[in-house]
C-alpha cells in the first residue's frame, strides 16, 4: 500500500511538470510569430509549419509518456496483489550433538502479506512436528520459530524446514546434524511406577526415568516374568515421562509386569509388580474370543479352524459352523469348571472342493439358546498341477581325496515349489521317487567303496515327484599306504670270507642287513653293523664283505616301502668258511 501510495504521488509530480512545461512552450511561440510579422508570406508560412510541427510533438511526448506511465503503475498495482511465498531468511542450528542431547534449531521466516505462518519439521528420523505463528505487524516482520529435539542414535540427520502461509504457498530449507554417541550417560533410574485406567481387556503401565531413555514392557500371566523373551511392547523414543497401554488383555485376570527403559549407558528394569484386569459386565451370552485358521488354502486341502469361546456361566456350549459351501457341522462341548470363567477350545476342519472365497461362521450357544456368532473367509484356490522338475544349479566335489568318504563341497537346487529331496549316486541313471537313499536335507558328505577315479551324480525332487536332471563331478580317491611290504625267499651264500643275502618283497621297498656274532641283533642301535641299499626293488640281494672265518652269524632283514612301512625279518643265521 506504502509502495503504491508512492507511486501515485510521483505520477501527479509527472504530469504537473508536464504541464508547466507546454505553458512555457506557449509564450515562447507566441513571441516568434510576432517577430516575423514583416517577413514574406513564404516565410510565415514555413515559421507557422514549424510551430505546428513542434505541437504536435509535444502533444506525442505527452499522450505517449502518460500512457508508459499509466501502464506500469497498473502493473505496480497488479503485482501488489498476485499471492508471494514466504521467506525463510535464515537457520541458527547446531551442527554436533551427542545422542540424548537436546538439540536448539531457530528459523527466522516472514510473509510479504504479513499473515500467519505455519511450520513443519522434519527431523529425519521419522518424527515431525508442526506449529503455527501468527503475525501483526503492518510492515514486513520477520518472525522467529524455536525448535527443540533429542536423537537417540547416532549418525547423521538432515532436517527439513516447511514454512506455509494462508495461501498454502511453501518455502523449504534443511540443514544436517551430525549426532554423535553419547558420553558420561548413566543408565536410567526408575521411579513412580504405576498401573492406571485398569479395564477388562486393557491396562496403562506408567512411570519416569532421571534421565530420557526408551520404554519396554515385559508382561505374563505367570510369576516370575522372564525378561529374556521379546518384550511385549516397547518404544524407541527417548523420554522422560513413559506411558504405554497394553490390550488384548484377559478379563478378570491377575498380571504381572516388569517395566524397563534403556539408553546408551544401560539398561534398567523394575522390580516385578502386579495387577488384576476387570471382570466383563455380566453377560450370560457366550463369547467367542477368537477364531484361527488358514485364509487362503487349495481344493482338496483341509482347512482346520480353532474356536475359543466360553459361557459366562460355564455351562456347556453347543457350536454349529457354516463353512458357506451348505456343509454345516453341530457340536456339544461340555464345560467342567465353575471358577473362575473357562475359555474352551473347539477345533473343526473342512475340505473345501470349489474355487472360491467363502465366509466360515462358528455360532456358539449356550442352554438358553442365547447365540453368539464369530465369521471369517477363507479363499479356496484351484490346485496347480506342478510338472516342473527342480533344477540343480551346482554341484562340487573336492578333486582329489585320501580317503573314502568325500566332502560335498557345494550342492544348490531350486524349484517353485520346495526342493523335498536330495540324492547322490555313482550312476548317471535317474533315481526313481520311491527309491532309498533319498534325503530330505542337502547332504555334505558320500563314502565310495573303494578307491580310484571316480564320479557322483547330484538328484533333487520336489513334492510332486519331479526328479530333476543330474549335476556331475569327479573325484581321484589314493588312499594313504599303512601296509608294510611283505618279506619272503631268504638265502644265504657263503664264499670266502664273504656272505651274499637275498629276499623278496610284495612291493618296491629298500635294502638293509644288519649282523652280528651276537645274538639278539639289535637293529635299533647305531653300533650294529650292517650293510644297505636305498633302491626300491622288490627282488634284493646285498653282500657282506670281509668276515671272519667259520664264524657264526647272526643277521636280521629290514625293507621299507615308499610310504616308510618297515618289514622286518625273523632271526637267522650263517657260518663262513
């Protein structure tokens, strides 16, 4: 308004001056006609085709700088009311904090209109809050919002800043934090614990902490409460104040709790407490509590549904159940116990033979004929004949092995339908599906008979007897020797003063005579004299020079094969000459 009241100010100034300035035109033309009045009429004709000339050419200046004039103060005033954005001058932001630490964001933000601004933030880890400010003054003001937040983990955030005027026109800036892990935190202590707005089904489990941390809740309807299974709620914010409502309570039962919150200092849990949920208002109609069973199952399959319900008075309950395919089952259940109220379970099945949704519904009634009715639906699909065998992608065995049982280094199968079977064989002709030896887990290792080059084949099938085609692969099996060589065929021969032993063995081995004129041979120690050939031969003949004549010798035959199996002989003996 400021702007265009200056606008309009200045366009009067125009046009006054624009007058003024033809007034002054006037006199001056007035004085040149005068001036001219002796001169010949050609003369007076060219000074008065000037003068018109120089009218008309203030008369253009003026019409047509009016118009100019005209035209952009209309655009001023248009432009005065089309609808702008906000304008978010600047962000104050910390640019480190430690987890837990609450962290100060301040917006400076203004609307040209100068009406209500709104805020949003997003935090960048899932949490957003919203609020609005309104603005008074005349002039353009530029408005400050005040931000406050805790992140709980540690890592790096970028926050969003979303500033809405009346129109709905949006600015956006973000900027990031970097959060840190927290230090010198204590794990938190809890106080004021307390159960609140206790109902039949549903309770509120209150308490504080010294310091924010999250909220977890153990419950049970047995004592003690084993905080090592899943915690039956919890929240991840970090807070002060908690507060968490459990459902899907029993009526008139007694319940334990223990309740916890953690941060990154620890984790701390109450001591166990109780309390007992409201008894439902009296109804003797039966209650069906819950009903469980597959949603989706094929033609042909059965479909088994579990009923819990029970009578307020505990009397015996009657169930009917309408599978929704004109096939209705009856059923009488009696109830024993008296106190406290017993919730009984039915189970019934049904073999659906058409393709459709059905809706099952389980009526419960008790010796009233007071009913209570409890639905679900249940969608029959049509059985897919599966023809498709499994298909082995890799089959490996470690190339070589010292032993009869291999390793199965890697078998991998797939099919659309599970893989229900695993067989390895010696032979490339298919197993049949009634065959032993299949496996309904991969196998990890195969014991061969013998040694040698061999080769396995990998099976698979799935449930409806598709066997796929076979993966191979080939295994060279040695076998380590642990037998030793076998010695046979001793001879002596005496020439001389020199002896000649000869022997066979079942396999290349080597060479050695150990002898001595005393008796035993000891082949163990070093003084022992003997004579050796390290060749591995099977046929063996060494001679032993310069002995003593028509002495008695005794001597003892070693032979080691190429795996150092030692065979030795017995004791035996010769005289030389």
């Amino acid at each position: 308004m400021i702007l265009f009241n200056c606008m309009k100010n200045y366009k009067s100034s125009i046009t006054g001056s624009l007058v003024a300035l033809l007034i002054l035109i006037s006199p001056i033309s007035i004085f040149a006609e005068s001036n001219n009045k002796n001169s010949n009429e050609n003369k007076m004709e060219q000074v008065q085709k000037k003068n018109q000339n120089k009218e008309q050419r203030g008369n253009f200046f003026k019409n047509g700088f009016a118009n100019w004039f005209n035209k952009r103060i209309n655009k001023v005033q248009i432009n005065t009311n089309t609808n702008l954005t906000p304008s978010i001058e600047g962000v104050t932001a910390p640019t480190v904090l430690k987890a837990g630490e609450v962290g100060t964001w301040i917006v400076k933000a203004s609307d040209p209109k100068n009406g209500s601004l709104s805020y949003a933030v997003d935090w960048g880890d899932k949490n957003i809050v919203s609020k609005t400010l309104s603005l008074l003054s005349t002039q353009t003001f530029v408005q400050t919002g005040t931000f406050t937040h805790t992140y709980g983990d540690k890592g790096e955030y970028r926050i969003m800043f979303t500033v809405s005027n009346e129109a709905g026109l949006k600015t956006v800036s973000s900027v990031t934090v970097h959060v840190t892990e927290s230090q010198n935190v204590t794990a938190p202590v809890l106080s004021n614990i307390n159960v609140t707005d206790v109902k039949s089904h549903k309770a509120t489990l209150n308490w504080t902490t010294d310091v924010k941390s999250n909220t977890m809740v153990w419950i049970s309807k047995t004592s003690p409460v084993d905080t090592n299974l899943n915690n039956y709620n919890s929240r991840k914010a970090l807070v002060l104040n908690h507060k968490i409502e459990v459902k899907n309570l029993e009526a008139n039962t007694k319940y334990y709790v223990i309740v916890g919150s953690m941060n990154t200092a620890g984790t701390t849990k109450s001591s166990e407490t109780s309390f007992t949920t409201l008894p439902v208002a009296y109804s003797s109609n039966p209650v069906i509590t819950s009903l469980s069973g597959p949603t989706t199952i094929k033609t042909g399959e059965t479909a088994t549904v579990t009923v819990n319900a029970y009578n307020p008075n505990n009397e015996a309950l009657s169930y009917s159940v309408n599978w929704g395919d004109v096939s209705v089952i009856n059923r009488n259940v009696l109830l024993e116990v008296k106190e406290p109220i017993f919730v009984q379970t039915a189970t019934f099945s049904h073999v659906y033979s058409t393709v459709g949704t059905y809706t099952a519904t389980f009526t419960a009634e008790n010796s009233k004929g007071e009913k209570t009715s409890s639905s679900m639906k249940i969608e029959v699909t049509p059985v897919v004949l599966d023809t498709t065998a499994p298909t082995i992608s890799a089959f490996v065995i470690p190339e070589t092995a010292t032993t009869l049982a291999v390793n199965i280094t890697t078998l991998t199968a797939n099919d659309a339908n599970g893989v229900t079977g695993y067989k390895i064989t010696e032979t490339a002709t298919a197993p049949l599906i009634g065959d032993t030896g299949w496996s309904s887990t991969v196998p990890t290792v195969y014991t061969f008979a013998t040694a040698g080059s061999k080769t396995l084949y990998a099976w698979t099938k799935d449930a409806a007897g598709n066997v796929s085609t076979s993966l191979n692969d080939s295994v060279v099996i040695t076998l380590a020797d642990t037998t030793a060589p076998i010695i046979s065929g001793i001879t002596t021969t005496i020439t001389g003063l020199n002896a000649t032993v000869t022997w066979t063995t079942n396999e290349p081995a080597t060479s050695n005579v150990f002898y001595s004129t005393g008796t035993p041979v000891d082949i163990n120690n070093t003084a022992t004299t003997r004579v050796s050939d390290g060749t591995l031969v099977t046929n063996h003949s060494l001679s032993i020079p310069s002995l003593t004549s028509s002495t008695l010798y005794h001597f003892i035959i070693k032979s080691l094969d190429s795996s150092n199996n030692i065979a030795t002989s017995s004791e035996s003996t010769f005289t030389t000459n």
